[in-house]
C-alpha cells in the first residue's frame, strides 16, 4: 500500500485535535493506553502495503490481503509489541537507555516528542555515520556542542567580536540540528528503536556491527530479518505510528519507574 492509500484507508482514525508538527506526547495518558487489537484496528495498524510490494519474508506477519493490500495480523503484533515493551522496559529498570530513531517526514515530530517524554536520545534528521562505529570521534562533537553552550549562557563568548560570536553561534546551531537528539548520550544505548527499516538503515547496519539490539516496526515490504525485536505494523500513516510510539514511550517510561522504586527502596534498606 502507498503512503498516499494508507492515509486515505485511516483518515477516519486520525485525532484532528493534535496535529503531527505538536508536541503530541506532552500531555498523552500512558496510564489509559494498553496493549489490545480494537486500537490496533482503529489506527489503521494492520494496514500493510500492496500485494505486489510484499517482502516474502513477512509472509509470516501476514494475515491475507484485502482489495489487493496485505493485512497484517494483529495477534501477531500485539504478541510482538508485547514481548519488545516487556524487553525496553528490563534494560531501561537496570539504567540503560534507548535510542529513538526516526527520520520519515510524518514521523520525525512524534519521534521527538516521545524522546523527550521519556528522557531518551533521538535522532530525526539523517543519521550521521559513525554515530555508532566511530562512537569517539562522535562523543568529541557532542561533547564541544554541550560546552559551547554551556560557555554562551554563561557569556563567556562576549570577549569575541561580533562577527567571531556569529561564527560561534552558527556552528553551534548546524550541530544542534544534527546532534542535538544525542549530545547528552554519553556512551552506546543498550538498543535502538527504529520506525522505518529502509529509511533508517544505516543506523541498523551500525547497531547490527555494534551487537546493539534492534526493536522496530516492520511493515509488509520489509526485510525483519536482523532485526531482534520486529513489531509488524503500518509504519505510514500517523494514527498507527502515534499508537505505536506511544507503547514504546511508556515501556521506556515504566522502566524508568521501576529503576527509581528499586533504587528507593534500596536507599531505604540501608537507613
């Protein structure tokens, strides 16, 4: 199915008080949201892509086609999404963190808020090689982005001339742009969650030579293979990818919870 068709398929399902360009997670009730196949279905998740464009190595996701259109099994993703929230939430409870990757045009704002819901890098504009197989020499960029703006709030740039600060400020900018989703990420995440498997395959290649975990969502046109933690569905339309960003982001976010209770009680313990 084209992105133009699946948008047309769940126009029906699309919130019209939040707009993709808003901070969609800000005030999103985790607490109501649970893992079951009627939201599935109102999201438009098991909307898969045309028969012609099936990758035959998610015949097993597949649950047969409709008008031409394969539709995903939704057992099958609910059992996925159960087993990858069940995964983000162990490492994020024993303090390890998880990248968010997401460089579609519709995707790149809910990739964003969701990040910054949960506290977790981000990546939304190109991946950068070597973000993960050059890791030093990326930790060296990140590391002079943090300074430079640690050093202009403090104003310690006002000594230069004005055009010197523009420099400053200019280069400042372009890496922000870049980098600004990981410049707090001081060391690899413990796993990388990945919306679009062909967009983002760069970022798979460099998590697959690292050994770092991959959760993502698969759509019917897509290799699954190499990827640890494949969750079958609709990864065009935003209703589904909202739904399913979402699941993530409060798997990331009981994690979280749980390693601030355990580290409480800990505390406790010891007084």
């Amino acid at each position: 199915m084209t992105e133009e068709k699946k948008t047309v398929e769940t126009a029906a399902v699309e919130p019209v008080s939040k707009k993709a360009s808003e901070d969609y997670f800000a005030d999103f009730d985790f607490a109501g949201l649970t893992i079951d196949m009627n939201s599935m279905l109102k999201a438009g998740v098991h909307f898969g892509h045309q028969k012609s464009r099936k990758n035959p190595k998610m015949d097993e996701y597949i649950f047969g086609t409709r008008n031409g259109v394969n539709i995903l099994d939704l057992q099958k993703t609910v059992a996925k999404l159960q087993e990858a929230s069940a995964f983000i939430e162990k490492i994020v409870s024993e303090g390890q963190e998880i990248l968010f990757v997401g460089t579609k045009k519709q995707v790149k704002k809910l990739v964003e808020s969701a990040a910054r819901k949960c506290g977790s890098p981000f990546v939304i504009d190109r991946w950068l090689g070597g973000t993960f197989t050059n890791f030093a020499v990326m930790s060296g960029r990140t590391r002079f982005l943090r300074d430079g703006e640690m050093k202009t709030k403090n104003g310690e740039y006002e000594k230069y001339t004005k055009f010197e600060q523009m420099k400053i400020a200019e280069e400042l900018e372009r890496l922000e742009r870049r980098m600004g989703g990981i410049k707090n990420m001081m060391k690899l995440p413990a796993a990388i969650f990945v919306t679009g498997v062909i967009e983002d395959d760069l970022a798979i290649k460099e998590a697959l030579k690292r050994n770092i975990p991959i959760i993502a969502l698969v759509d019917t046109n897509v290799n699954p293979n190499g990827i640890d933690y494949p969750i079958p569905s609709n990864e065009d339309a935003i209703s589904a990818l909202r739904l399913m960003i979402a699941h993530v982001t409060k798997a990331v976010l009981a994690g979280k919870e749980k390693a601030k209770t355990m580290k409480e009680a800990a505390t406790a313990a010891v007084k």
